[in-house]
C-alpha cells in the first residue's frame, strides 16, 4: 500500500508529458481522466521530480490561471515557459482556452 501514491503521481506525470509544446490543460481535465481528485493532480505536480521530463507548467487552474506555488520557481516562472512556447495571455496570469486548451 505504501507505493500507492507514487503509482498515481506517476500515472499524472505519464499524462502530462502527453500535453504537446504551446498548450494546456487543467488539473481537473488530468483528473477526470484518471479518476482522482484535481487537488492530488496538484499537490502530484507541485512535487513533481523533474519539470524538464514532466512538462507541469502545461497545467493550470479551471479558470485557466497559472499557478502561485508554481513547484519550479513560482507563477512568473511557469508564465515565462508558457511565454516560450508561444502561449499568449488575455491577462495577467490567464491564458486563453479556446486556442490552448488540450484535451485527452
């Protein structure tokens, strides 16, 4: 039972490096997908291991804002890989679904 956390994280962190190069996805579309809670899809990511293998800067909120605990460096950080993957912001820290949202 003790490696069941790590079995979830994994299946989370397989899923996200499927989100191709300038799009996103949500926590909640990650979960729905794999039959968790979004709050473990984020607290997996905010732990996330290696944010060059497992690209969790792809992922943010339901509303489509980035992160403020963003796990590599905070929410400028992960607007900054966002930004050079020729993601565009319709505000400070929203980007904008209807031409980056990535579904499984």
């Amino acid at each position: 039972m003790s490696d069941q956390p790590s079995k979830r994280f994994e299946m989370i962190y397989e899923l996200v490096r499927r989100i191709p190069r300038g799009k996103v996805t949500t926590y909640g579309v990650i979960a729905k997908k794999l039959g968790m809670s979004p709050r473990l899809v984020g607290y997996a990511l905010h732990l996330n291991p290696d944010g060059e293998k497992t690209p969790c800067h792809r992922v943010v909120n339901r509303d489509g804002r980035i992160a403020k605990g963003f796990a590599f460096g905070g929410e400028n950080e992960q607007r900054k890989r966002l930004e050079q993957e020729g993601i565009i912001f319709v505000s400070k820290d929203c980007v904008d679904f209807g031409k980056y949202l990535f579904n499984f």
